[in-house]
C-alpha cells in the first residue's frame, strides 16, 4: 500500500517588500502629473504563471528541487492591484516544502505548493496593509487549488 503524495511546509520567509503611497490623482487636473495607472507594470510582459484573485496578482517566480536536500523551494510574487488601495504593494516570499514520495516535477507542484502558500501570503500582506496610515488590505479565502496552463517544458 502506497502513502498519499504529501507536502510539508518546512520554512516561510519575506524576501522582500515593495510598499509605495500612490499619490491620489486629481480629476480636474488639465492631464499634468494626473495618473490613473494604478497597477500599471504589473501585466507588462507575457502572462507569468500565478493567479488572478479580487485585488491582488500572484505570481510565481521560481519553483526548484533542491536535490541535495530532498526539498521544493518555491518564490511566489504577490502584488496588490486593487484600484481603490492608496498604496502599491509587492512581496516576494519563499518557501521550502519536502519533495513528496513518489516524487514530482515542479510542473505538477507548482499549484499546490501555491495552495499551501496561500494563508500565510495573505496573512503578510493584511499585516504589512494594517500597520500603514491606510486600511489594511485582506485578499480573499482561496477555497481550491488553481490551476492554470502550463507551458511544455519538452527539450
């Protein structure tokens, strides 16, 4: 009788933290200095692998099996793209998590390992949103793992 394939999370780690006040723009204003590019440079290149969820982009900016050590390392991006938040925030975190048995690629982990991520991500950014001047900022449950296309690694 086989074992379930199972992750642990074995270390959650802020990399980095990005967070900016975004000057309110001025309607009446004759274009000069007024944006409304809030978000703007979060989509600016190819479709990166991650999730969409209400206010917030997550990203996944690399995903690797440390062999030596038996263990995923997994960098996820998350950044706030809610129009109505007066700030633009970006946290980078990482993850370690043991490589299940039987093993899988980081192809077949990456969303779980997302999954898994995902309190603790959304714990951060509430924490880091709360303590500014303005209203924390709390992404929604993920109540199922995301999937998404993944590109064929074929070589």
């Amino acid at each position: 009788m086989t074992e379930p394939r199972s992750f642990e999370l074995l270390e959650f780690v802020l990399l980095a933290c990005d967070f900016n006040i975004v000057a309110p723009s001025i309607e009446d204003d004759e274009g000069e200095g007024a944006t409304d590019d809030a978000g703007a440079g979060v989509d600016s290149g190819p479709p990166a692998t991650g999730i969409e969820v209400d206010g917030a982009r997550l990203n996944v900016l690399s995903i690797d099996i440390d062999e030596d050590a038996d263990e995923f390392v997994f960098v996820p991006e998350t950044t706030v793209t809610d129009p109505a938040a007066l700030y633009e925030l970006s946290v980078v975190t990482g993850s370690r998590f043991t490589v299940p048995e039987p093993s899988v690629t980081t192809t077949e982990a990456a969303s779980t390992l997302l999954f898994i991520s995902y309190p603790y991500v959304r714990e951060l950014v509430f924490s880091l949103t709360s303590r500014s001047p303005f209203s924390g900022f709390q992404l929604p449950p993920l109540t199922k793992r995301p999937f998404w296309e993944q590109p064929d690694a074929a070589g």
